[in-house]
C-alpha cells in the first residue's frame, strides 16, 4: 500500500459511518502485519482519540491474525517444537517475542544445571539437581497467590517473573530438561498439568503400560514434587474424576499448547475479558483440530 493511500485511509478512521469504518479497516487488515510500523507511525503523529481508538484496535486484529497464522503453521508443520508452540501462544500479547530469544534463555538454564549434573546420576539423582537449580537457585515457582493472571501463561513473563501456572511451569521445565536430554514429557491430567519421566528406550508412543513406561511423575507447580501412579489415582479419586489410562501417559504437544491456551482463557475470563476470550476460543481451535468443547 503506497504511503499517500495509507494516509488517505487514516483520515477517515473518525467517520462516524461505520460501513466506511468497515471498508477501511478491512483493506488495511489485508496488509497485514508488514502494516503495523506504519500504523505506529500513524498513531504518534494524530491527536484525534478516535482514530488512535481505531487503529489501536486494527493493529490488535493484524496480530491476532498473525498469531492464528503461526500456530495454524505450527499445526501443519506437524506441532514438533514444544518451544515454538509456547513462544507463538505469547505472541498474542507480546508479538515481537522471538524464539531465538527464548531459547538463550534455556540455554543459560541448561548451563546451570550441567555444572552440578553427573552422567552417572540415577534419575532421581538427576531430578534433584534438576529441582534444585529450577525452584532453588533460580527461583521458579507456582503462582498461588494470583493463579488467574493472565502473565502466569506466557512463557517470556515465566522466565522474566519467575512465577507460573501448572501449564507454564510443566512446559519451561520440560524444555529444560529435553536441553539436557532427560525423557521428561508433559502430561494432561484434569484440572492439574504434571511431567512424566520416562524409563529408558521408552518413546512418548510406548502406552501399552504406563507403570512400566514412565518411572516416575514431576509437578513442577509444586516445586518439582515426585509422584507415583497411586499418588494421581488418588487425587482423582479425591476429585471425584474418572480413572482414565490416558491421564497416566505422555501427552503430545498439540494438547500442551491446547491446556495452556485453555489456562490462558480462563484467565481472562476471570477478569472478565470476553473479547480476548473469545479470540483465543479461535486459536484453541486451531490447534485442537476442531471445535473446542473442554472447560478453561
């Protein structure tokens, strides 16, 4: 789009029309997001609240348009980076968040652990040292005391805040741990998210027997506590839910990203955001494959 039309355009955002508002805003959301500099531009150099109001709201639909571009690209693409999934979920609210980024920051993690971790450790030994750089000496825990903040779920927020939900807690220490090669997959339990470590030669795909696939479970929400089998059965127990073998297998990275955008929602409507709502119900449905029916 030429810079004279793009003015031009600007120009009528305050038209009390709101069919020409719509013809506006429509030909300036299929510039898409190569538009927003300019949009910014447009922003700084106008006094009319209107127009700021207006264009404040198409540069939030041109990145909501770019975040269900990446995560439906991530689905196609065979959802194969945990990583990519977690970093194009926060985009939402941080679109200039890079992957490249939060990778260093789990490489300086990784670094931190490999200083106390010995190849010979078991893997409960592994665990512990694991635990004690995660939760100890860099200071990641559960954010009890504000649960349903929205930061709690973007990933660039856990890393700077040190605070999360079950979801993004599960997430950035599995990460970690796949740097230092542990088998160490997310696992979707209702109304909790856990890790599972997984026994040697096992693969995410081995479920004929959980007991003997995954040796032990990792709640990262509480400061990496181990569970067993019995331990889950009970709190489902204890929570009136159905014993189901799939909430004692691995999880694939399409129904991670599926339970931390459903964290997110829930959130939000928490505080009562029913637009943001309503526009991440899109993006759970992208990367759900169909029609989102689960709770949030």
């Amino acid at each position: 789009m030429r810079q004279k039309e793009l003015i031009a355009l600007i120009s009528l955002l305050d038209d009390p029309d709101d069919k020409v508002y719509s013809v506006i805003t429509e030909k300036l959301l299929q510039e898409g997001e190569k538009l927003i500099p300019s949009l910014e531009k447009a922003l700084d150099s106008t006094d009319s609240t209107i127009i700021q109001q207006r264009i404040f709201s198409i540069i939030h639909q041109i990145q909501f348009q770019t975040t269900k571009q990446y995560l439906g690209n991530w689905v196609q693409s065979g959802a194969n980076s945990l990583l990519e999934g977690s970093v194009f979920v926060a985009r939402y609210r941080y679109p200039e968040l890079s992957v490249s980024h939060i990778d260093e920051c789990l490489e300086k993690m990784k670094q931190g652990v490999i200083a106390e971790i010995n190849e010979k450790f078991t893997p409960l030994e592994k665990i512990k040292v694991l635990n004690h750089v995660f939760f100890v000496l860099l200071g990641f825990k559960g954010n009890s005391t504000n649960f349903y903040s929205p930061e709690n779920h973007y990933i660039n927020q856990l890393i700077e805040t040190k605070k999360g939900g079950p979801v993004s807690l599960s997430i950035l220490y599995s990460l970690v741990a796949h740097k230092l090669g542990l088998p160490i997959h997310c696992v979707s339990l209702p109304r909790n998210f856990i890790l599972a470590y997984l026994g040697d030669s096992q693969t995410v795909e081995n479920h004929a027997n959980p007991e003997k696939t995954v040796l032990f479970y990792i709640n990262p929400f509480n400061s990496g506590a181990l569970l067993r089998r019995k331990d889950i059965e009970q709190f489902l127990t204890s929570n009136n839910l159905e014993i189901n073998e799939e909430y004692f297998y691995p999880c694939s990275n399409r129904i991670t990203i599926t339970q931390l955008i459903a964290s997110l929602m829930l959130s939000y409507q928490k505080i009562g955001l029913k637009e943001n709502v309503d526009e991440l119900k899109e993006c759970i449905e992208l990367v759900a494959g169909s029609s989102y029916t689960g709770d949030y």
